[in-house]
C-alpha cells in the first residue's frame, strides 16, 4: 500500500477560478495551472506532465481538491496525485507540481 503525503488540500470555503494548460516552445511535455481562491487568499499551482489532460475542465467545478505526493513509490515521473470531489471522486497524475508565488 503506497504512502501519500499531503501538499495542499482545498474544501469549503475555496473555488477554482482558473485552468490553464500550455505547452512551451510548442513541443514537450503539456502543463497546467490551478487557479484556487477564499475570501482573501489567492493560491496559484502549476503542474508539470500529466498524465492524461481529459478531466482538467471538472477541476472548475469541484467541491474538494486535494494534491498528494507518492513516497512509497519508486518512479521517479508521475508521482503527484490530484483527487478531487465533483460529482464524484476523481484523480488526475501529473510528474510535479509548485506554488506560484504572486509578485
């Protein structure tokens, strides 16, 4: 049984206001950013590789957003779990992700 450890966790009170996926230069690996606003406090995470972009849109309407990371595990790429809480659990892999730090 692999072993999560908790980056960040988003649940009432929070909304996703933002989704963005690019890929730079035009060639590599596709990313994305999670825009999550409160009432005075705005988090921005960027995540690198995911695995599979076809569920990134529910990210706008999801009621809980949790992003763990995978210690157990011995891959070194795509380690980094999103679950989130819409009409039901979802999850989405990805190989990184980072705080944005508002300038």
């Amino acid at each position: 049984m692999s072993q999560e450890q908790k980056l960040y966790e988003f649940g009432a009170g929070w909304v996703v206001t933002r989704v963005s996926i690019e890929r730079k230069g035009g060639e590599g690996p596709l990313s994305f950013s999670v825009q999550t606003e409160s009432e005075n406090k705005k988090v921005n995470l960027y995540f690198e590789a995911p695995k599979s972009i076809d569920n990134l849109s529910r990210l706008m309407d999801v009621e809980h957003l949790i992003v763990s990371k995978d210690t157990d595990s011995q891959k070194e790429y795509g380690n980094v779990k999103i679950d989130y809480l819409d009409e039901g659990w979802g999850e989405i892999w990805c190989d990184s992700v980072h705080q944005i730090k508002e300038a």
